[in-house]
C-alpha cells in the first residue's frame, strides 16, 4: 500500500532563508509524485510533479523537489523564503491510474519577516 | 480559462438532513475527485468520476455518493448528515485518468454541521 509521511507539521523560517519540507513515500512500484500549496480557505494548488525522467523537478514560485529512489524521498526547497509562502504544504503520491491520489498531513510554513 | 468551481462556498445544516455540492471542472477535464479535508484525518480521498462512471472509491460509508453528469459536472450527496460531517470538500478535475495526470482543485465548499 501506498503511504506518504511529511516530517514537521509546522517549519518556520525567515524571510530570504532557504525553504526544506521533507516527504518520504512508501511505495512497491514507481511512483508519481506531487507537492501541492494551500493557502487559508482556498483549495488547493499544484506546485509541481514528478512523473519519469528527470529527478530535479522545477515547479512555480521557484520551488523545486528532487526525486531521491533510494531513499524514497521527494524534497520540496527554495532557496530564499518569502512572505507570500506562508501557506500549507503537501506532498502525495499515486501509482497506478485505477488508485486515488494519497496526501501526506501537511506541513504549515510560517516566514519571519 | 477558468478553475475548477465549487458551488456552494460555505453550506450550514443540521444533523439528520442531506446535502447536495457541485463541481464543474476545468473546460475539457473529463475527470473529476472529491476529497474531505478535516483537522484530524487530513484529506481523504472519495471517490472518482470519468466519463459518468466511477472508478474509484475511497473508505467512506454509504451515505456518500456521488455522480457526473455528460458535460462532466459532478454532484456529491450526503445523506443523514452528522457531526463528523463537517468539512472542507474539495473537487478537483483532470484531463484524464493516468496516474501522472495532475488534478486541479476548487476552493471547495465548506460544509458546517450543528
């Protein structure tokens, strides 16, 4: 079964410092992976994705993840935080097209000024 | 082109009534999920509509359902509502149904119990 663990439910850091929210799946099979941003009371928005080929995945608002199968890892960072990512992070994971989409719990990103 | 749209925003009912929430995907999406999202579980995947037919179905009981309609708008339904029902539902469309296909979400409809 498919599962994705975020460490942190919260991380904060200052403005211009670099951004690390952690995601590790388990999975039996390759799998696709996604980071999603959810601001208050919106839904929520896809910040990039993994599918097959290159292990750096650059996404919007600078962000980027990189596909680690060894240590079945999929890392969101950028570099130089600003106000305006304070929101909540997830990472999920799907395998095959017959499965749903399995969210991690989330991380909230507070930034310092 | 425009987002997904979830109608209504904000719904208020009390335990024992049903609910009906609308999606309508992005133009072209023939694929529409529905998800829970509350404090505690996280979001929760419900169930998957392609091509008016579900293809998925995720641990809820009963009570939920669902439907897509030929134009690929999809209606959610609670039945008998309860405490516990109070959440943010969120609808999200994709072009179709690979495994890598990004889904697209609304802003959802927040559904309070009293």
């Amino acid at each position: 079964a498919q599962s994705v663990t975020q460490l942190g439910s919260h991380v904060s850091v200052s403005e211009g410092a670099l951004v690390l929210l952690r995601c590790n799946y388990s999975s039996s099979v390759p799998p696709y992976l996604f980071w999603y941003v959810q601001y208050p009371n919106q839904g929520l928005q896809l910040l990039l994705k993994y599918t097959t080929g290159a292990t750096l995945v650059k996404g919007i608002n600078g962000f980027e993840a990189e596909f680690k199968k060894s240590e079945t890892s999929f890392h969101l960072t950028k570099p130089s935080a600003h106000m305006s990512d304070a929101a909540e992070y997830f990472c999920a994971v799907r395998t095959d097209p017959r499965g749903n989409l399995i969210f991690g719990k989330g991380t909230k990103l507070s930034v310092k000024p | 082109k425009a987002g997904v749209t979830q109608t209504p925003r904000y719904l208020i009912k009390t335990r024992g009534q049903q609910v009906t929430l609308s999606c309508s995907p992005i133009s072209g999406h023939r694929s529409v999920s529905w998800y829970q999202q509350t404090p505690g579980q996280g979001l929760q995947f419900l169930f998957e509509y392609f091509s008016e037919t579900q293809r998925n179905k995720g641990n809820f009981p009963g009570r939920f359902s669902g439907r897509q309609f030929s134009n690929s708008r999809s209606e959610m339904n609670v039945s008998t509502l309860e405490l516990g029902d109070s959440a943010l539902y969120l609808c999200a469309s994709s072009l179709g149904v690979g495994a890598g296909q990004p889904q697209h979400f609304g802003d959802g409809t927040r559904l309070s119990i009293l």
